[in-house]
C-alpha cells in the first residue's frame, strides 16, 4: 500500500504528516500538489511551501520465499 510523507521545512515549526490511504492519488497542477481520492481534492500544498512529499511503498517481506531458479 502507497503512503506519502509530507515533510516541511524545519524552519516553519510544522509535524512532518504520513498519509497512508490506498485510494489517494498525488497530482502537481499549477504550482500545487494535490492529493485527491474518488470523491475530489483531500490536501492541497503550494509550491512556494517549500514541502518535500515523498511516496512511501510497503515492503514486501522475503523471508519466506524460495530463490528464483537457477539457469543452466
């Protein structure tokens, strides 16, 4: 499941924010990024913000799967 963190610059005193919701999609329009789900618009952050968000992917956990074949 995709999740995004949402880090702003230390200097604004803000929480960094982890959004995690499968339904989300990230869009950059306009000088903003906007995060919106099937019903519209849920956060939008200007540009000027100074914002870094960054896309953050599930693991996948590998210790139970067996090694690929090896070839001849």
């Amino acid at each position: 499941m995709p999740a995004y963190l949402i880090v702003h610059p230390r200097d604004q005193r803000r929480d960094d924010v982890l959004i995690e919701d499968p339904a989300l999609t990230l869009r950059f329009e306009a000088g903003w990024a906007i995060l919106a789900d099937a019903r519209g618009d849920c956060l939008a952050i200007p540009s000027g913000q100074g914002a870094h968000i960054q896309r953050v992917d599930e693991q996948q956990d590998t210790t139970n799967q067996e090694p690929a074949p090896r070839k001849e």
